[in-house]
C-alpha cells in the first residue's frame, strides 16, 4: 500500500527563518553557514535558496518581522493612548517577547550585519513606533519632557529585550505578567533630577604600560569602535606601536585578548561589588550595586566591548569560565535582591535582575539617549526602579 507524500510546513521559509533565527542566538551571526541552517531545518543548501538569496536575507527576514509584530501590535492598541491600551500593549509585547525570544536577541544584537538599506529601515521603522509610544506616554505624564518619555520607551523595550541574555523561565503567564509589571515600573519612573557620585576607584598609573597592557588597551579601543570581526591583529600591533609577530608573543589570538578583555570587565566589576555590598543596609547595598554597575559600564572600556553583542568563537574552555564569572556576578545581585525581596522566588529574582542590567547595557549603546547629561544618574533610577526599589 502506497504511503501519502509527506506533507511540507505549510511555510517552510518562516520554518527555516526560525531555525536559523535560533542559530543566530546561540552562536552569533558570523558562527552560522548557510549550510548550517540547511541542515538544522532539514533542507539542503540548494532548497534553502528558494526561498533566501542568502544569509543576510535570512537575518533581514528574521529582524523585520520582529519589527513587524511591534508595528502591528502598536496599532491595533494604541488609538488614544488610555493606560489600558497601554496595559494592552505591554502585555501583547511580553507576550511576543516570551514566546520569540531569539527574535529579541537579534534586533539588538545582529542588525549591524544587514545591508544599509536594511539597517535605515529598522531605524526608521523601530524610531515610529517609539514615538508612538512616546506620545501614548506623554498624555498621562505631562511633566515630562519629550525626551524623557522617549528614554522610558526605550527602557520599557530593553525589558522586553533583556530575555534574549539569558535561559532562565518560568511560566509563560507568569513570565509575560512579570515582564508587563517592570515595563510598567519603567514608565512610571523619576526622572532624577541630581547625578550620582561615582562608586569605582579609578586605578594609579604610574611609567609606561607594559607591551601586553599596550596591546590590551589597543585592542578595546578598536573592538568597541570596529567590532571584534573588523579588527585584525595586525591593526591592533600598529594601534600598540607593535609590528608583526611580536604581537603573538604576549597574545596567540584575537579570541585570547577578548578572554583577556573579559575578565578585567569581570575584576572591575568584582571591585565595584564588593564596595557596594559594604553597606549594612540591603536595599542601600542593592542601590550601591547598581550605581556601580552604571559607573564601570560608562566609564571602564572592557564592559562594554564584552557586551557589544559581537559574538566571539572562544575555546569552550575559556567560554565556560568566562559564563561562570558572568553567572556568579549575577548570582551577587539575585541573592541581594531576593533578601530585599522575599516574595520574588529565585527564578523570578534573575529575570529581573537581568532586565535592569540589560536597560543599562542597552541605553549605554543607544546613540538618541547617549549624549544625556544626567544619564549615569538616570539609569540608576531606571534600574532600581525595575529592581522594585523605593
């Protein structure tokens, strides 16, 4: 007896966009071949490119579709900005957020890899949707200014973001609910009005740096401006006055100066912890945690070129300690935070956690909120406010 033809995914180019969607996530743009998505959605190479030119086309596909849903869920909610079309919104966004989480991680992390075209549409695109709802904002929040409204649109959106850095779940209802409450605690924020002090202590310097530090400092120059992929050894050696293979002798890699890079992001951030957790007060503690994650992320280079969003291929080893160090910093918050809080469980705790990190990680790099003059101060507020913080 003759077996029916297996059927075909009624959209096999949305199937593939999602797999390789998935791909781009977990290993980063220039980690995934063509090949790759072919085999992971079960097709070959040649089928795969019925339905996409190429490996751009699939990440243009995946990112504007995001863009998509945002634009949609926009309009069919927001007609006169009342705070329950803006409750509507937000849950709709947490909804999508939580079931699409790789589409998240690259809108922020991988659009840099589109054409110009592509890039200038999602600027375009993504900048009327936040004076949408920039606008919903203002009508119930007249003391402030337009462009303060706009920094906690941006913010409400980096919570919906912020589950793209990490695995942790809970419940979808719960998880979409627990997103809407901090969107909220966002847009409801104050903005302050007086900087903070700075927390980290800036090392002495004393003589000429060693060649290794020369070669370090070159190398978080050039991959904050450039990107990791753009940059190669060799301007990195001219950038330290450094020709040649003498470069190799203090480095063997560029993968082992973003290892090197890595983890004195993690001892500056190690500092700063350590000093604010001084405090015997947990909520003050908690406070202090958060100005100094603001003050090393604006202030110390390493931060952030290691979360530029340009994933690096690393040696697994160098990886997974490089992942501990991250885990057991965001370990130090979770743990104070869940003191400060004891009706949030563990899971709950790193949500949030990462949501406030994630607002200072993303503001930091958004060119409309960058030239603030009171940012470091704002983002503190922004932060603590999420963390649920008076």
């Amino acid at each position: 007896m003759d077996h029916p033809p297996a059927r075909r995914p009624r959209d096999r180019k949305a199937t593939l966009a999602a797999v390789a969607a998935e791909l781009f996530r977990a290993r980063g743009y220039h980690g995934v071949g063509i090949n790759d998505i072919a085999a992971a959605g079960g097709v070959t190479g040649p089928a795969l490119y019925r339905h996409f030119a190429d490996k751009q086309a699939i990440l243009a596909y995946v990112v504007l579709s995001g863009i998509d849903d945002m634009e949609s869920a926009t309009a069919e909610t927001l007609t006169d900005g009342s705070p329950e079309q803006i409750s509507t919104l937000l849950t709709t966004l947490a909804g999508q957020a939580v079931e699409r989480r790789e589409v998240a991680a690259l809108w922020r992390w991988e659009g840099k890899h589109l054409p110009r075209d592509d890039q200038r549409e999602i600027r375009r695109r993504s900048a009327a949707v936040l004076s949408a709802w920039t606008k919903a904002l203002l009508i119930h929040r007249r003391e402030l200014t337009p462009d303060d409204a706009e920094l906690l649109c941006w913010a409400g959106l980096s919570v919906f973001g912020s589950v793209s850095v990490h695995h942790t779940t809970i419940a979808k209802k719960r998880f979409s609910q627990l997103l809407v409450d901090l969107a909220q605690r966002v847009l409801h924020a104050m903005i302050p009005a007086q900087s903070v002090k700075s927390t980290v202590i800036e090392p002495l310097s004393v003589g000429t740096p060693a060649r290794r530090e020369q070669l370090l400092t070159a190398a978080t120059a050039l991959f904050g401006e450039r990107g990791f992929h753009a940059v190669s050894m060799e301007d990195i050696g001219a950038a330290a006055g450094i020709t040649g293979p003498s470069v190799y002798r203090h480095f063997p890699s560029k993968a082992s100066l973003m290892v090197a890079i890595g983890h004195r992001a993690a001892d500056r951030l190690a500092v700063g912890a350590d000093q604010a957790m001084r405090s015997a007060d947990e909520s003050e503690a908690l406070r202090r945690l958060a100005a100094s994650y603001v003050d090393t992320l604006r202030n110390t280079p390493e931060l952030s070129v290691s979360f530029s969003g340009d994933p690096v291929m690393l040696p697994e080893r160098d990886k997974a300690d490089l992942r501990r160090v991250q885990k057991d910093y965001v370990a130090r918050w979770t743990a104070l935070l869940s003191t400060v809080r004891p009706e949030l469980n563990e899971r709950e705790a790193k949500i949030i956690v990462h949501a406030a990190l994630t607002i200072a990680n993303d503001l930091t790099r958004t060119r409309r909120v960058t030239t603030r003059p009171n940012l470091e101060a704002e983002l503190v507020a922004l932060m603590t406010a999420v963390l649920g913080l008076p």
